[in-house]
C-alpha cells in the first residue's frame, strides 16, 4: 500500500485520547445508602457487565473513526500489478489493426470502429504532455514519428481499412525499436487487434520478451469467425511463354468453412476473355487445385486473373497475374566442328531461333542462349564480351573438345568463378546420378534418379574448383561431373566435361539429352514475376532498363484512374521498382516512361492472403501465450472503458473514499450504543 500524504499518519497519535477517556472517566459518584442491597447483587453485577462491552465497543468505535479519519487524508493507494512505474518522462505506442479482418462487424458493431474507440480510451488514461505513436498495418514512414494526444486523436478519426497484413511478432518489434529510441523512462505498448491466428506466428512470444523495458498490453477484441472460401495461390506451370505456347494456370482454392463445398466455378479470364473454366469439390477446412489451361495467342503482355464467387468476404475471390509472351529465344551456336545433334533438336523448334556460325557475333545483346561447341579458339576480346554478356543475364553452355587444348576456355571460366577443365581422361565411366531437383529439370522427373538410363563417357575432363562456384548436375561414378551449373551474376554458365558426339558419350542418344539442352534454351530468357503482393516491401525487378529522366515514369491502374510517381532504383545492372505503401488496391498496373522507347511493363498485384482464414485466438489462448512474460498484461474486461482500467493498473487503486466512508461508519456506530444505552437507563427508571 502507498500513501500519497503519509505525514498525516502522525494523527493516529489521537486514538490517545478516547483511550485515555475510557481508562480514566472523570465522574464523580455519589454514595446512596440502603438499609437491605442483598436483593441488588444480581442487577448490579448484571448491569457492570452490559456497561463494560457498552464502554469497550464506544472506545472501538471512536479508534476506528479516527483512524480511517486519519487513514483518508493519508490517502492510501493499492499498486498495479505487475508495472513499475518510473519518474520521468512517458512514451505510448497504440497498434491498431486495420487489416481486412476488422471489417467484420460484432455486438457492438464494426471491430474497427471498436478499435479505434479503445485507442482513445487508452490516451485518455496518460498525461496530455505524453508522446504518442499510432501504428498500423500501413507502417508507412509518417507513422514513425511522436504525437501530441490532439494529433493522435485526429489520425485515430482518420484510420481506415488497409490491405497490407503484418504479423504480430513483426508489430512488436517495430513498436520496440520506436520506443527504445524514444529516451522515456516508462514506455507502454499496446496491440489493439482481433488476434487472428495466422498473424501470431512462432515469434510473438520471443519479440515480446526481447525487450524488457517495454510494458505490452494486449487488448483483444472479439473477432467474428465466418466461413470463407478464397484462392491461396496460384503457379503458371511453363517454362516459357511464347506464341503457340501452352501455359497452365494451377489455382489452389482454400475452404476455411465448416461445410463442403461441391462443384464450385472456378475460372480463368485473359485479357477480358473468359479462357477456362473448371469445377471443384473443396472439403471443409481442406484445399483443392483447379488446372486452367489456355493458350498464347499473341505476343506481348497478357492480363489474366482466376476468380471464384463467393460471400461475404469477396477480396480473396481473384487472383491476378500478367506474363510477357516473347517472340522465339534466340539460340547461337558457335562450333569449331558442327553438331547434328544440337542442330536437329533446336533448327526446326517454334520457339526457339537457332543459328549455327564458325566464330562469334559481333552484336551479343540480342541473344538469349550461346553453345560454345569444341570450339579451339578464343580471342581475348571475344572471351571479355562473353564475360560481360553473361553476367547481365545471358545463358552460355560450354561443350570442351577432347584433344586437351582449352587454355583460352579456361580464360573465360575463370572470369566467370567456374571450375577450370584441368586433365583428359580417356576412359569408360558410367554416370552415377542426375541431380532431379535441379531447376533444370523442373517438372521432368517424378521421384529420383534410381531407375533411370545412365550415360557413359568413354573420355572426359577433370575439373580444378580452386575459387570456383559449381552445382553438379549429372556425376560421374569416380565423382566428376559431367554437367555442373554455376550463377554468373544475372546469368548462368553450364560446364559439360566431355564432347557431344556418339564419339565420347551416349548421352546425344538418350531420352535424358533432349530435356537437358532442351530447358537450358527455354530457361534462359528472364521471366518477370507473374504477381506482386500488396505490402511486400521487397524490390520488384523490372524487364525493361530504367533511367531517371526530365519525365519520370509513371505506375498506371489499369482497373481504375489511379496513378502514381514510383521510386525506380538500379540495383546491379538491374532497374527495380521499390513500393512503399502507396498502393492499397488489387489488380492490373503498368508502368510507363514517356519520354523513353522503352515498351511499358505490366504488373499485377494481390491482396495478402493472412485475412482469409477468419480463425482467431481466444482471450484463454492469448493469457496462455503470454502468461510467463512478467512485461505483458491483457484486458480481461472489453466492456469497461480501458481508461479506468489503465489508470487502476498505472495510478494504483486509491482507497480514501472507503476510509471516509469507514469512518462515518464508525461514528455511526458510536452513536448507535450510546444510544442504546441511553434507553436501557430509561427504562430501568420507570
């Protein structure tokens, strides 16, 4: 218990006095005598008795009056629990959730409106010289800064629903950061949320420990669990996209509800035309895949999205994306001895446009694929091209020859960090895995290498790693490789060990060749992404080559009249995009730089799907999780105002009205006896 006048308690030196009264009565008695008293024995002794409890519960009375009397202008506090305050300054930061989850409406009507009314209640508690941080989902940068409570108050009234979704851990980190930097002696944290269970993921606890000095108050609401079915993700399964391509559209479609559903449209529109249509049967709480497949018609960017029907909750209900339909991959072979099979595989392929020359192209930037084929000489020049050309995202596949004179290849292998071809094997050596998980052979194999038909080489090269990067594709039995990959910067490099002719190797007769050669060409063009996620923060490659000039580029909504300034970077030799926030609706955007003949650049953009499983923690759920963190408290009442409540937990609760009223009590009580005694004389009279 805390006083905040403790010199008053000098007045209890005052119970002296109705002590000193009841030991000492000051009466002065008068001697009546009587003939006979025997028959007034028993009264006598009977009256003394009532007469001494009269006096002891008078002397009680008077005590506890004055002591309560004392006790009030003392007034006594009860302490919080669990919260040390400190002199000095104080530091809030509020969190409130504006996620698509507190659309929802309760009881007591929309949970944002709800949310917003407890972060008033919660200033309401403190100083108006505090600081204040009101933080949301946004996490934009003008919410990094301190408040007046006025200020606070005003972008309270301002909050709306956002589409960006946040993990609880991450909240709490970003609300540590602010408040250590903010120097307060007592800094309060609060999360004012529907605690849906896929935003408290398994870092919550450990963010909420971290930092000791922050005092975190959860202030749940009750969220309102509804029945919801939404596309999760969706996979363009193709290696490349190019006219007369096919492109499958793998959706997976997610029932959150207590109920199966049976034969659910599911369809895939591109370019505003309904192009597939497939029918689902999803288990309740359970997922299902849609395979939309459709065809390339045209080259150039391709709009589409994959949508379902389904209510209340319709911002889960598309899935958006946008690929770039290229013309053919351009594929140069350069060979110091032509190779039928290379020729044969590529010359007659729709998608590829293959040529086959004696030494290299003077102009590399049109190029997406280079065989370097048993070729025997390479300019320095040449090798300098091929280093650069590689490294901004070109594909070079180099095939040695087998009479041992590769010095000017090893040139280049050693810019590029690859392993250098060092001594010629000619021997029979059978390979003993191909590395199926390879991105190269992405979608080829199901399950391992086991039972698959082994290459033999009857003559290869063994590789000197020293300062090299390489990933083994296909080994060799005595561990060479025989194709390892290494990553040149934007590019790739892809190393055989052996020539490809019947000569040295049955590979260029085997079914595993044609996938091999095959995925190296249709790989080697970089595909954009085909969606965004609204919030993500992280850069966003772009094809094309952005460069700051008098007219910036321009971010354009396809789907409405939006438009924004965005922040292009170059990063490496590559122009991004950085997003900070600023878009908060879903669909089709692109980019456009009108002063340059740089074509635009489609991107699409989806809500996050953390708001979709409407599934939320219970106030027994989040007492167990933080129940052993001495720094962490929740609000167990949501019906009474929480600025009482903070007050009772931070102020203590003050205790000097009881002892007022305990006090008058007492007199009353006093009164009361004397009272009673008054008319038991009275009556004995008569």
């Amino acid at each position: 218990m805390i006083f905040a006048n403790p010199l008053f308690l000098w007045g209890l030196l005052a119970l002296a006095i109705p002590i000193a009264v009841h030991l000492f009565q000051f009466r002065r008695y008068k001697k009546v005598y009587f003939s006979n008293v025997e028959r007034l024995n028993a009264l006598q002794a009977e009256s003394r008795r009532r007469s001494t409890l009269r006096r002891w519960m008078v002397l009680a009375m008077r005590c506890l009056a004055i002591i309560f009397l004392v006790l009030a202008f003392a007034q006594p506090t009860l302490p919080g629990k669990g919260l040390t305050l400190h002199s000095g300054s104080t530091a809030v930061s509020v969190y409130v959730d504006n996620s698509f989850s507190m659309e929802n409406s309760g009881s007591d009507g929309s949970q944002l409106e709800i949310a917003k009314q407890k972060a008033r209640e919660i200033v309401a508690a403190y100083r108006p010289g505090d600081r204040y941080q009101l933080m949301t989902n946004t996490m934009r940068g003008e919410e990094f800064r301190w408040l007046s409570r006025e200020e606070f108050l005003d972008a309270v009234d301002e909050l709306a629903i956002s589409p960006a979704s946040h993990k609880l851990g991450e909240v709490v980190r970003r609300q540590s950061d602010f408040l250590k930097q903010s120097g307060a002696s007592n800094r309060h944290a609060y999360l004012v949320s529907d605690f849906q269970r896929s935003c408290v993921d398994d870092g919550t606890v450990g963010a909420l420990a971290a930092d000791t000095l922050v005092y975190f108050t959860m202030v749940p609401l009750e969220g309102v669990s509804t029945d919801n079915i939404y596309i999760d993700t969706l996979r363009l399964d193709a290696p490349a996209y190019f006219v007369g391509g096919s492109v499958t559209a793998e959706a997976t479609v997610v029932n959150g509800g207590s109920s199966d559903v049976e034969k659910l449209p599911v369809k895939l529109i591109v370019n505003g035309r309904e192009r597939a249509l497939a029918t689902l049967d999803v288990p309740a709480g359970g997922s299902a895949k849609a395979a939309l497949h459709f065809t390339i018609d045209s080259a150039g960017w391709m709009d589409g999205h994959v949508e379902l029907t389904d209510y209340p909750i319709t911002f889960d209900d598309h899935y958006h994306f946008s690929l770039l339909a290229g013309e053919r991959i351009n594929m140069l072979e350069v060979d110091g001895a032509p190779n039928g099979y290379l020729s044969k595989l590529f010359s007659i392929d729709s998608a590829i446009s293959y040529q086959q020359q004696s030494s290299l192209a003077v102009n590399l930037s049109p190029l997406n694929v280079i065989v370097l084929n048993d070729l025997r000489d390479l300019p320095s020049g040449q090798a300098q091209a091929l280093d650069s050309w590689v490294k901004q995202g070109g594909t070079l596949v180099v095939v040695p020859p087998a009479d041992s004179k590769v010095e000017h290849l090893n040139v280049l292998l050693a810019q590029l960090q690859a392993p250098r071809l060092d001594r010629w094997v000619k021997r029979p050596v059978k390979a003993s895995s191909v590395d199926c998980q390879s991105s190269l052979y992405r979608g080829v194999f199901n399950g391992t290498s086991d039972e698959m038909e082994m290459p033999t080489v009857q003559g290869h090269y063994t590789l000197s790693d020293q300062g090299a990067v390489r990933q083994n594709i296909i080994t060799l039995a005595d561990g060479t490789s025989l194709l390892s990959a290494t990553p040149c910067g934007e590019g790739r490099l892809y190393l055989f060990t052996t020539p490809l002719t019947e000569e040295w190797t049955t590979l260029v007769s085997q079914a595993l060749f044609v996938p091999t050669l095959y995925n190296m060409a249709l790989y080697s063009r970089q595909q954009p992404a085909a969606s965004h996620t609204l919030g993500d923060r992280n850069p966003i490659f772009l094809q094309g080559s952005y460069e700051p000039t008098s007219s910036p580029s321009e971010l354009v909504s396809r789907n409405s009249g939006f438009s924004m300034i965005p922040d292009l970077r170059r990063l490496g030799s590559r122009s991004a995009l950085m997003l900070h926030g600023e878009l908060t609706a879903d669909g089709h955007y692109q980019l456009i730089q009108r002063s340059s003949t740089i074509p635009s650049e489609h991107l699409a953009f989806n809500y996050p799907r953390l708001e979709s499983r409407l599934d939320f923690l219970s106030r027994g759920e989040i007492e167990e999780l933080v129940e052993d963190l001495p720094n962490v408290s929740m609000v167990r009442n949501a019906a009474k105002p929480l600025d009482q409540e903070i007050r009772a937990r931070e102020n203590g609760t003050p205790l000097w009205r009881w002892c007022l009223i305990l006090a008058l009590l007492a007199l009353l009580g006093e009164t009361v006896f004397l009272k009673a005694h008054k008319t038991h004389k009275t009556n004995k009279t008569h």
